[in-house]
C-alpha cells in the first residue's frame, strides 16, 4: 500500500508541475525489505498501478489484474493516467535486495524506495526518496516524526503518550473515545456525526472485505499453494450450528473466521483497511464483528466506541515506537493490531478507561519479540492464522482487563517502549526480510 500511493504520488506531483510532456522514462529502486520480500507482497504490482495514478481505496480490485498485465504486455504505462511512456519492469524496476538503504538517504528505515523520472537518457528531471513506514503511511527522506505529527496545538486534547491520554481525559471527564471523537472533529473540521459516518463506512469496507474472504474459495496466488481455509471453516460453523446445541468455543471458531477470512483477502491482493497494517488487517475487523455477534449489549454505539478507542492505541504505537515489521518485527503490526483490539473492545463493552490501557498493555506484552519472517516473502503463512492467534488474544486481553483491579505493575507506556527497543535488537534476517526463522527453515527441495 504503501509504495503504490507512493508512486501515485510522484506521479501526480510530475502531473502538479506540468512536467509530464517532459519525461520519457520512469525508474523504481526498491531497498531493503522493499527489495527482499516486495515479489511476496505484491509491490511491483503496486508500483505499476500506482504511477499509473491509481489509488488504493478508490481503484477497483476486480479490474487489477487486466491493468497489470496490460502494462507487462505492451511494456508501456499511461504515467499518472494522463501521459503513454515506456515502461520495462526488467530495467526500470530495479529490486535491489544487496542494499538496506538508499545508498544517499538521510533517514535510516528498511523500507526505502527511490523514483526518477529522466528527461532523456542520464538527465534526471525530478527524484524523489522516499521511506514506507507501516500502515501505508509515508516518509519523505530527511523528514522526521515529529515532522509529520500534527502540532499540538491544533486538537483541544493533546496527548503524547498514554499517561498522558488518561490523565488528559480524566481532567476533562472524558472516556477516550470521547476525547478521540471531539480531536478527530477538530482536526478533520467535521462534526461529530460526519465522523462517524465515516468510521461506520470503514467498518462497511472491513465488512465487505470479512464477507468476501467467506465466500471466496481456492489457492492463494503466490506458489505456496496455499488453499482459502475461511469459506470451508464458516461452512462448516454454519452446518454444526443448525444441527445441535451451540458449541461452548463456537464464538472462538468464528473469530478465528473472521481474522482470516479477511487476511486471506489481504494475501490475494484485495481491498483491505490497514488497521494497523494490511499484514495484520484481520485483528481489528474480526474483534468488532465477535463484539457485534457475540455481545448481547452490542449496538453501533458501541461499535464507533470500539474504533474511536482502537484508533487512540494506535496512534500511541505509531508515534512512540513503530507499526512497521520492517522496522520492529510482527510485533508492531499483528502485536499493534491486537493491543489495539483488546482496547477497542473494553471500551465497547463500557469499560473504564484504565481497564482500556489494561487491555491493551496486557495484549502487546504477550506479542513482544515476535518475529515478522514470511516464508517466500509472501503475506500467508505463518501471517494469516497469526491474525487469528491475535485476535483470540485480544479477546482474552479484554475479558482480563475488565475483571481485575485497574492496578497493575506494567504501563502501556513500558510496554510500547519496551517493544521498540526489542524491535531495534532484532537481528534484520527476522524483520521482513525473509532471510531468517520460517522462511529460512521451510525450504522445499
């Protein structure tokens, strides 16, 4: 995701400057992970349809695959839809894999990527550095966090970490969904029921998306051959359901559903919400549906608190340590996503905001040190029933939280902390590389 609003991007900013009459060759280096798993994950496809000014949340997933080989076919793209170039992804699509960062880049992150645009042979007429950091967000090389995080002053509750989002919201007599709410109203300049029009249109797009995984069977692309197991499972729920009394874990089975039905999407290049990440995109839908499904108090209420709440945790992950697994391992995308989860759902259910940080504290500290080691560098095994581990955990997270003292010895604050540090021990070959754990030890002769 990504790398294609990336190349998006540098498209239209070539439209923005009238300088597209101008080129007549685009090039792509990918670094680090970029290089070492992108084949797995899809992101030469994404470059293409990307600086062929295609978005992730508009473009059509269906006619995907017709664009793509398209361009392969007739090695030609229209560059941001507008202007018809050559284009060779055997030279101007270069996987640099013996690189970790662009060799003249000032920011140091393992998902690095640099586009060119030439007006004639060694002429560059515009070039651009630029760092995918986790959950489709971007960085421009040099550019620094705090950089990109919104002033302060701008939100009427600001809050930096979560000591401070408790302590913020108790002041003002705030649960956090309230205090997320009224920021998001004064950051986006919408009122209160535009926004959660449009957090229920994200839970239609991860609905939609859950709905598909169910009824979609067969292999996931890739060459793992690894078969769509959530339309067998649900069938298979759906059967035993009708013919005898409910099963005492049958809520646990359909959690497990959920996360890979919607992770199995995610492997086959559909549409998914990035929630935190597309790897971990399974969590947090998955969770809202047990929520709604399983939770006799459920309403949607509930629901806009469950995202207002997860959005808050996230928010902390991101800006105080890393949702990248390029970066910090699986931790700080499937471990994000179900402290985020967890979260989500204490507050859905009404719980105190301490319970809140409880949960998602107890959540990410039973994900810490995990690996992000994808076998052949795609986003299936062991990523896709991860997804499902997580969100039973997320579940367990918040039934904890909720029937314990609000007291306990470790913040969320230590645990985020703590997560980034573990990340930035890691040795690389186990931080999507696929140089190292599973990928390395399932080698098939």
């Amino acid at each position: 995701m990504g790398p294609m609003r990336a190349a998006c991007r540098f498209a239209q900013g070539l439209a923005a400057a009238k300088l597209l009459g101008a080129v007549t060759r685009v090039t792509v280096d990918l670094y680090g992970s970029l290089a070492l798993t992108g084949m797995g994950h899809a992101t030469d496809r994404a470059i293409l349809l990307g600086l062929s000014g295609k978005e992730p949340a508009t473009i059509d997933p269906a006619e995907m695959d017709e664009r793509v080989e398209t361009i392969r076919q007739m090695r030609r793209l229209r560059l941001a839809d507008e202007r018809e170039i050559a284009f060779d992804e055997s030279c101007d699509l270069l996987w640099q894999r013996a690189t970790l960062i662009p060799p003249e880049a000032k920011t140091q992150h393992p998902n690095g990527m640099r586009l060119r645009a030439w007006r004639s042979a060694g002429v560059v007429l515009r070039e651009e550095i630029v760092f995918s950091i986790g959950g489709g967000f971007l960085m421009a090389d040099g550019e620094t966090a705090a950089q990109k995080t919104v002033a302060a002053t701008t939100l009427p509750y600001p809050f930096a970490n979560a000591a401070e989002l408790l302590e913020t919201a108790k002041r003002a007599g705030l649960r956090v969904d309230e205090l997320m709410l009224a920021n998001e109203c004064a950051l986006s300049g919408l009122d209160a029921a535009e926004v959660q029009r449009r957090i229920l249109h994200i839970w239609s797009v991860m609905l939609g998306c859950m709905e598909r995984g169910m009824a979609t069977e067969g292999i996931l692309p890739g060459g793992l051959k690894v078969r769509r197991r959530a339309h067998r499972l649900a069938a298979k729920l759906s059967a035993a359901q009708s013919e005898s009394a409910p099963e005492p874990l049958a809520a646990l089975d359909w959690l497990t559903v959920y996360a890979m039905a919607v992770n199995e999407e995610n492997a086959a290049g559909g549409r998914v919400v990035t929630a935190p990440t597309n790897g971990a995109a399974g969590v947090v839908p998955a969770v809202a549906q047990y929520y709604l499904r399983f939770i006799p108090s459920a309403d949607k209420t509930g629901l806009l608190r469950y995202f207002l709440t997860s959005a808050a945790i996230g928010i902390l992950y991101k800006e105080n340590a890393s949702i990248s697994g390029a970066e910090v391992g699986c931790q700080g995308e499937v471990g994000v996503a179900c402290s985020m989860a967890a979260a989500g759902l204490v507050a859905a259910q009404m719980g105190t905001n301490g319970e809140v940080e409880h949960a998602a504290e107890i959540a990410m500290e039973h994900n810490l040190g995990m690996t992000c080691d994808p076998i052949g560098g795609l986003v299936q095994i062991p990523c896709i029933e991860r997804n499902a581990m997580a969100a039973a955990k997320a579940v367990h997270a918040a039934r904890i939280a909720m029937q314990e003292p609000e007291e306990h010895k470790v913040s969320l604050d230590q645990v985020i902390r703590t997560m980034y540090l573990t990340g930035l021990d890691m040795q690389s070959r186990y931080k999507e590389t696929s140089l190292g754990g599973l990928a390395l030890n399932n080698i098939e002769c």
